[in-house]
C-alpha cells in the first residue's frame, strides 16, 4: 500500500487491475480529478493525466498502474460528483475521501463543502450550484456548506 496523497483520514481503497486476456476498455469515462501521478475518470478507471487543472483527490490507495479501476469508500460517489460539477461548471480544487459518510471538496473559491454518500451526485451538485447562485446574486460567500443534515450547514 502507498500514500498517494496526504490526508487525516484512514481510507483504503482497492485498485484492482483487471485479469482478463486482453479484454480492451473501450470508454473509461471522463478525467475528473487527480490520485497520485494519474487522473481518475468519472467511471473509477486510473488514467495518465491530460489536464493538470483537475482537482487533487486525497486517499490511501494500493500502488496504481494505467487502466486500474478504483473502487471502495465512496470513491464512486465522490468520482460521479466531480463529473456532474464540472457539467455545472463548477470549479473544484481539492477532495478528500475519509469515509462514505464524510468527505471534504474544496472549491476554488476556497468554500469548503462537507458532504456524504447519500441520495444522487446530480442532486448533490444541482443543490450546490443552486446555492452557490443566490450566494452569488447576495454578494455573500460562506466559508463552509455541510450537506451531510437534512437541511445544509451554513459558515460565515
């Protein structure tokens, strides 16, 4: 096992590299952030980095090698929510993935957004766009939204 990021929390994810003859992965999906020295894409695949602006994700992983696929502890979810924040245009500047029931995303405009793996991806991102709106418009920026309640957590 690696560290391929530093993070507080105790994460380990499994890169399981697939065993069957030669079977060719023909759509890995959509880069959504960087582990280590590769990008991760929206479906899980491990991937040589095109775009060095993708968002750092922060966990404990095996060592990774080109075509792994990275499942466990909510990297799904987190993978999904990359991908439909960057269709909301969304900017994302880091994760980190400490268990299914509490991750950090900090967006570039230095908010932290505290979630967990509950409901959809899309919700979660067409929530946080929403907000992210009427903040604008209100000329305010919290400096923490915890959607991990019934209600979101809002910090000034």
């Amino acid at each position: 096992m690696s560290l391929t990021a530093i993070t507080a929390g105790i994460v380990l994810l499994n890169a399981s590299q697939k065993n069957q003859p030669e079977a060719k992965i023909t759509d890995v999906g959509t880069a959504v952030g960087i582990v280590g020295s590769y990008a991760i894409t929206d479906k899980q695949y491990i991937v040589p980095i095109t775009n060095q602006s993708l968002p750092q994700i922060q966990v404990f992983t095996d060592p990774l090698i080109d075509g792994d696929r990275l499942t466990g502890n909510g990297i799904e979810f987190t993978t999904e929510l990359l991908f439909e924040l960057q269709k909301n245009h969304i900017a994302v500047a880091s994760v980190s993935i400490y268990t299914r029931d509490y991750s950090i995303l900090r967006l570039v405009t230095n908010t932290i957004v505290i979630y967990k793996e509950k409901g959809s991806a899309s919700e979660l991102a067409a929530s946080l766009q929403s907000m992210l709106s009427v903040f604008t418009i209100e000329g305010r920026n919290p400096s923490e939204i915890d959607f991990r309640f019934d209600k979101p957590v809002l910090r000034y």
